[in-house]
C-alpha cells in the first residue's frame, strides 16, 4: 500500500490514483494500516501539506454525516469562528477552494465510512491532492485503487501475538515453547487483528499461564459462534466463519467485576470517545478509580487511551462498545443499572453545559458561575466533550430521558453558536424539538421551536427560520407568555433581516420593543432595540435608526451589560455614518473598540476597526484610515480569521 501512495507510483500514460479504499471487515485493521501508512509516507515527504484525518464513525448509532465532516476538516484548515461560512453550500466551496489553493500534497484519509453519502461531497476535486477511505464496504461506484485487507496469514497472525509478547517481555518463551496453542489460538480468534491484540493482551497479563489454557477457556466459552460480517452475526463476505465474541468474551469473563462493570457501562456513553469525568460520572465512581480500572483496561487491549492536549480520552473499538451493549441487553438487572448509568452522565452534562453557557453569558452583575472562571475555561470543556454532549441530546428520542436531553440541548445553543457548529446546533435543536413536541408543555416546546428557528437562521436557512419562529409565537401566546413571545418577535426580526425582507423585519423588531418592554426586561429591551436600530439603518432610516440606537445603549448600561453597550455603540457608529455624520461615527467606533478589546473580542474589534477606516475615508484622512486598516488585519489575525485579515491587509496597501 505505501508503494502505491508514492508520488512516482504512476506511470506516463496513464492518470495518477487519487483516490484509494481499504476495506474489509471490523477489526481488520483498516484504520491502523491507515494511519501507518500516512505516518511513513509522510516520513518520505511525499505529502509535504500533511495529513488530513476525520473519523464518520459509521457504524456507530449515530453516523458523521458530510456536513459535519467538512465543519470539522475547515476547523482542521485553520477556518473557525467568524471566518466559517454559515451556509452549508458555502462550506464546501470554502473547503474546495482552500484544497484547490494548498500547494502541499496532501492525504485525506475518511476513516470508517458506511455509505458514499459520508465522503462523496467530501472529495478535493483536485488531482494535487489523495483520500485514503477506509470501510467495511467497497465503494464500486468511485474510480478506487482498491486495497482489500483479508484476515492474516496463519505465521503472520502467529507473529503478530509473539510480537506483542515479546515487545512486553523479551524472555517470553510461550511462542516456541506452544506452537501448536499458538496456532490454535490464532485459528479460534479468526486470524482478526483485533481479536488477536485482546488475546495477545490477556496473556501478557497471565504472564504465568500457557497458552493452551486460554486456547481451553476460550473453547469453553460457548458452542455458537459469534461472528461478523459488517459488526454483525453471521459469515464474513468470503463465507469464512470467524470467531472474535469468544475471544472477546473470555477477556471480559476474566475481569474482576469492577473492570466487568465499567466496561459494560462505557459502552454505553454517547460519542466515539469519553473523558474520564464523564466515565466517572456515568459510573458513578471517583475520579481516581476510574482512572485505574480505565487504565487497567488499557493493558488488557479492551480500551484505547487517545491523548488530547494535555489530557487522555478513552476509546472503545465498535465491536467491543457492541459486546458490552449486548451483554448490558441480555439481563434486566444490567439493563437497570445501565439506565441509571445514563440518568447519571445526563446529570452531569447538565450541570457543567449549565454552567459553561452561564459563565459565556456571564455579566458582572450576576453570581459567579460555578467551576469555570473564564470563558476560555468554558470554551475549553465545552469543545473537549461537543461529540458526547451532541450524541446525549440525541437520548431525547427515548421519553425517560426526553425532558433531560431537551434542557441540555439549550445549554448548548450559545456555545454551538459561537463556534459555529451550525449542524450539530440544527441537530440538537431539532431532537429538542421533537421531545418537547412528544412529552413537554407548551411553554417548553415553544422555547425548543424558537431555539430550532435561531439555528435555522444562522445556518442559512431564513425561510425555515420565519415559519419556526412563527410557530413558536403561537405556541408562546396559547401559554400566556408574554416575555417570550416578544423575545420571538425579535428573532422572527432577525431571520426576516436575513432573508432580505428588511420592512417586515422592521415591523417585526418594533413589535418585540413593545412587548418586551410591557414585559419589564431591560437587557432583551436592549437587544430589541439595537437590532431595530440597525434595520432602520439598512432601510434609510438613519434618524430613527440613531434614536433606537441611543435607548439601546442606555439600556445596556442599566443592565449592566458593556459588551451589549458596545455592540450598540457600534450600530450608532454605523447609523451616524450613513447619515452623513462621519466626525461622530469615529467617536462613537472608538468607544466601541475600547470596550471590545477589553473583552478580548478580536473579531468584533476587528469589524468596527473596518468601519472606522471607512469613516476616516470618508473625512479624506488616508493615513488614518490606512493605521485602522491595519490593526483590523492584526485583530482578525488573532480571532483566527485569516481571510478577512487578509481582505484588510489588502485595503491598507491600496492607501499606501
């Protein structure tokens, strides 16, 4: 296989391979062959660009889809935070542009697909560039240089467990001393990579044993034979019946019940990998304990340590998370405990999102949240745990934990926003949504319908957005509630602004004013009215829109909300402008660029640092205006937005 990813492994005539598959059944080795052969072509320098990994996970409940892949790929090509496109479609022109402009060979390797839906709309349309795929299916229908991974050969599975013996204790003399067990090891695990690794990984913890008694125990194990074919029972493509669940089952047999437990309940955490908190949480275990019985796991091949930063998150191998879903499945006792074990990692993602989307709304006049004392701190768990707490929400379709899941998804909604994972927010809004619609009240399903409708919008989808928001007004009025119904009149505003429809949305932002101040609530009064402001600016309004502006920011103040007050500061700049009072804009930019500095929000600063440049341009002072250019591209270069760093840079030149 590494042949074939040199770059002078074509021919003259022919067109290069740009695209190869390794397939083959669970446990093969798909992903390990992979990965080491991205590692040693890049050791070569045949992919000066790198390597571009993403795991679809694609026999798990719940599938990577390409929407979510090419989020993660962007993020992995430097493109976060503002910079991220929010439409899906935009995406992925952004992700073919930058491919088509990296000049480094590059590998991108789509781990554990299931279906073309997953990587098709993921391919760089670029011969400077190869995608290594690996699945359990063959994808006949893409031009592939197929690579097609059978179980070993009987010496070469005989090697590898003599090697993993060895690499533990050279004098291990178990191999030569039991070639026969040894062969009849191999044969019972399938010659299968992974059964192999379990087996190998018990006898190096029965260091005093033969061989021959696992090969008995394992016999002993049961008379029908699991096996797999696409992570299920039954023949491999070939028709050859191999036996991993006998293997995998004597591991599991030989636990002390401690580890036995663990092992079942981390089979069923949400996401393809779980932090030791979590573990922890779900059972219901100190810290300290978790970490040993995971790292006793560890060593006995049933769990995989995965570094990530400064910390290690714990992975299960499909077909292992299946046996311990299984086994959890058979007994009415287990399957109890299990649901318990689930209530419990529900709790405790609750009470940390809960806390993390306090402190990213935190102002200073509210009680300290607890645990995280900064954002940053926030962001950091929040970004760690986003695939467990996404597959979490999605619990929601099971009504015992319907109401839970629907409240964590909230917890979500800023922070999803921020960074804008816009398709994990549709995917949590949406199972909120359904679960409110299934088991809550009226009020709780028109928040879930609003939260669904926001999601829409910034994932550019307005006209979806209008009718969510609309059904949610509905919902929010049949309840009596008056303060949420104008805080939706808002957010129907906004989508309406998005969609183009700028009178409506005027309309729309003057009613949530007007309710929201019978409602008495001053900070959403203020973002009422500072997203009125604005709208009455983009319709030539600047008279009205700089009255709307001023009770805006003097609501802020009041609530006690600078970052608020510097969003209007800015709106006012931007209104002052438009009506001709170029002088007074700058003023009012200046004020707002303090405060967001202060906040340590690059991106915002670096928008208001372009207007202030568009105001300097408009008193015909170019050397100004040149300096404020400038530090935009400085801002946005440190809120990550390479692009409109570079869009700044360039109007600065143009003024030289």
């Amino acid at each position: 296989m590494l042949a074939q990813l040199s770059p002078d492994s074509g021919d003259s005539v022919a067109p290069p391979v740009l695209i190869f598959a390794v397939t083959g059944m669970g446990g093969i080795g798909k992903t390990a062959l992979a990965v080491e052969a991205a590692h040693r072509a890049c050791a070569q320098g045949w992919f000066p660009g790198g390597t571009l990994f993403v795991d679809l996970r694609g026999y798990d409940d719940n599938p990577v889809t390409a929407d979510q892949a090419v989020l993660a790929l962007l993020d992995a090509m430097g493109v976060q935070g503002a910079d991220l496109p929010q439409a899906t479609e935009r995406q992925y022109d952004s992700y073919r542009k930058l491919l088509s402009e990296r000049q480094n060979r590059t590998l991108l390797i789509l781990d554990n697909a299931s279906d073309p839906s997953q990587f098709l709309p993921l391919l760089p349309g670029t011969d400077q560039h190869r995608v290594l795929i690996t699945s359990r299916e063959r994808p006949d229908a893409l031009p592939v240089r197929l690579i097609d991974l059978e179980t070993l050969a009987p010496d070469d599975s005989a090697a590898l467990v003599t090697h993993a013996l060895h690499a533990a204790d050279e004098r291990d003399d178990r191999p030569a001393r039991e070639p026969e067990a040894l062969r009849e090891l191999t044969e019972l695990c399938g010659h299968l990579p992974l059964a192999l690794q379990i087996a190998a990984a018990m006898l190096r913890r029965r260091r005093g044993r033969d061989i021959g008694l696992l090969v008995a125990e394992i016999r002993r194990v049961g008379d029908a034979l699991a096996v797999l074919d696409n992570g299920s029972r039954g023949t491999d493509q070939y028709g050859r019946s191999l036996a991993l669940r006998p293997v995998v089952e004597t591991s599991y047999r030989r636990l002390p019940p401690d580890q036995a437990r663990l092992l079942r309940l981390l089979a069923l955490a949400p996401g393809a990998e779980t932090g030791a908190e979590a573990v922890a949480a779900l059972t219901d275990l100190d810290m300290d304990t978790a970490m040993e019985l995971l790292e006793d796991l560890a060593a006995a091949g049933l769990v995989t340590p995965v570094p990530t930063g400064g910390d290690v998150r714990w992975r299960l191998h499909d077909l292992v998370r299946a046996f311990g879903v299984d086994a959890v499945a058979a007994d009415a006792g287990l399957r109890e405990e299990g649901e318990r074990a689930r209530e419990r990692l529900l709790d405790f993602y609750l009470r940390w999102a809960d806390a993390a989307d306090e402190r990213l709304q935190w102002l200073p006049a509210l009680p300290e949240p607890e645990r995280f004392t900064t954002r940053a701190e926030a962001f950091e768990w929040l970004d760690a745990e986003r695939a467990g707490l996404v597959a979490a929400v999605q619990w929601a379709t099971e009504d015992p934990f319907a109401e839970a899941a629907a409240r964590l998804a909230r917890r979500l909604a800023v922070y999803l926003h921020w960074r804008r994972h816009f398709d994990d927010w549709l995917t949590v809004a949406r199972a909120a949504q359904q679960a409110s619609s299934r088991t809550g009240g009226l009020w709780s399903e028109a928040c879930a319908w609003s939260d669904l409708g926001i999601a829409l919008t910034e994932a550019g989808r307005a006209e979806e957005a209008i009718d969510a928001h609309l059904h949610a007004r509905r919902l929010f009025q049949a309840a009596g509630d008056h303060h949420g119904e104008g805080a939706t009149w808002g957010y129907l505003g906004y989508a309406l602004q998005e969609a183009g429809r700028w009178e409506q949305a005027v309309e729309a932002h003057t009613r949530a004013c007007d309710a929201l101040q019978t409602a008495g609530d001053h900070h959403d009064q203020a973002t009422a009215w500072s997203n009125l402001g604005y709208a009455l600016a983009e319709t030539g309004r600047a008279k009205e829109a700089v009255k709307a502006l001023t009770r805006a920011r003097d609501l802020y103040q009041s609530a006690g909300d600078p970052h608020g007050e510097a969003i209007a500061l800015g709106n006012l700049g931007y209104a002052v402008g438009k009506a001709g009072q170029a002088r007074e804009a700058i003023e009012l930019y200046s004020k707002s660029l303090a405060i967001f500095r202060e906040f340590d929000d690059w991106h915002t600063a670096g928008q208001v640092l372009q207007r202030l440049a568009d105001a300097h341009e408009a008193t015909n002072d170019l050397p100004q205006a040149r300096t404020a250019y400038l530090q935009a591209a400085e801002a946005f270069t440190r809120a990550n937005a390479p692009t409109e760093a570079a869009n700044a840079q360039s109007a600065a030149h143009a003024l030289t």
